[in-house]
C-alpha cells in the first residue's frame, strides 16, 4: 500500500511518495501543475497508489482562503479523474515554509524541487498521524 501526497500550486506541484509499508514519505518529483494528471496516471498505475494526501492551505487561523478553494475544486476533480483512490485533504500550514527552510534553494532547479519537498513533510505528518492512531487503538 503506497501513499501518494501532492503540494498543488497555481504553477508546480509537488509529489511524495511513502514506502510500501506506509513508513517513510520521500519526495518524487515536482510537476508543472497543468501536467499532473498525465502524470499522476502514470504514478498511480505504476507504483501501485491506493489513497492520495492533498496539502490543504488554511490560513494560519484555520480559514478558508482563494488558495483553500482551489485545492477544493482540484480535490473534486481528482476525485473524478481517479475514483480508485482514496483522495482526502490534510493540513499543510508551513509545510512550504518548512521546505524552504530545510534547504535554501539556490537555483531554479532547487525552487522547484522545494515543492516535492513540502509534498514529503505533508506526506510524514500523515503517515505520522496514521501511526500514532494506530498504536492507541
């Protein structure tokens, strides 16, 4: 059972990856936001995905804002496009900041790989969570 989690943006989106076990998160690739669906089919049949993480951007209140929902409508369409999987939204407040501070991005190659990332921090919180819940049941 691997897990897929996306960091979308308005121009890249960044994918990670877990392990087959569910223990390890790590980042794939970064997208350009107009290609993930291509992408994600290719993904998705060839390592065996069965559930999807999506960053989900509240403000640092918790609100709803132009950015929450678009990942709303994009979580829709996922929905839509790959029914086999199990898309959900998970918190993703500062994982983008924590990218950037785990390493400065220096080039453009870098700026872009930050997105792939902040999809790995998104994918180990969960990954963590679904631990933690597991070990009190």
């Amino acid at each position: 059972m691997k897990i897929l989690a996306l960091d979308i943006g308005d121009q890249w989106t960044g994918i990670a990856i877990s392990d087959a076990l569910g223990l390890l998160a790590k980042p794939y690739k970064t997208v350009t936001t107009d290609q993930l669906m291509l992408q994600l089919k290719e993904l998705i049949t060839n390592e065996r995905i069965t559930q999807g993480v999506i960053g989900y951007p509240k403000t640092l209140k918790g609100n709803i804002s132009e950015q929450t929902k678009k990942i709303e409508t994009q979580h829709e369409i996922l929905k839509t496009q790959f029914p086999q999987i199990t898309w959900l939204l998970w918190d993703e407040r500062l994982s983008s900041r924590r990218a950037e501070l785990h390493k400065k991005s220096t080039s453009k190659e870098e700026k872009q790989r930050s997105h792939a990332v902040a999809a790995a921090f998104i994918l180990d919180s969960y990954l963590e969570y679904l631990h933690m819940h597991k070990n009190l049941s």
